[in-house]
C-alpha cells in the first residue's frame, strides 16, 4: 500500500513536492529475517552546483536520517508515483 501525499510548492533547496508513506506488511529480509515493513520517500526541490533546479529522491530512516537515493523526476505527481512503483519492487 502507498500513501502519497502533495505538499505545498517549496520555496527552497531540501523542501519536498511529495512524499510517499510505503506500507509492506509481507516483507521480510533474508538476513536475520528482520521485517522492512515500512518506508517514507519524497522528492525534494534541489540544485546543481551551479544553480540550475533538480529534483532528488530520498528516504527518511527510522532513525530519522535523510538519505539521497537517486536524482529525481519532473515534479509531477503521476510521475513520481511511478518511480516510487518501482523502488517498492526493488
């Protein structure tokens, strides 16, 4: 189950456009059988060196740590739900 959720536009680098609560009761990793049932992922506004806009992908932990998973795509809700598809088939 996937919850998105839109955001107000950002008025600045690290703001997200959306975030997206990623719920998966049934997994389990191999490792320890430990369960990685939950996740939160958004797409924040970002910038390249020289200031041209981006957008990146990133997780927020458990333990509240933001971690840059990849570039991002445009700011389009439809489009960021399909990216969020395929890190939960991942």
């Amino acid at each position: 189950m996937i919850a998105l959720v839109t955001l107000p536009a950002p008025p600045r680098v690290g703001e997200a456009y959306f975030a997206a609560g990623i719920y998966r009761p049934l997994r389990v990793m191999p490792i320890l059988r430990v369960s990685d049932m939950t996740k939160v992922v958004a797409l924040e506004m970002d910038a390249t060196n020289d200031g041209h806009p981006q957008t990146v992908i990133v997780e927020w932990t458990k333990r509240l740590f933001r971690e840059v998973i990849s570039p991002g795509p445009d700011p389009v809700l439809e489009v960021f739900y399909l990216t969020v598809l395929d890190l939960v088939r991942e």
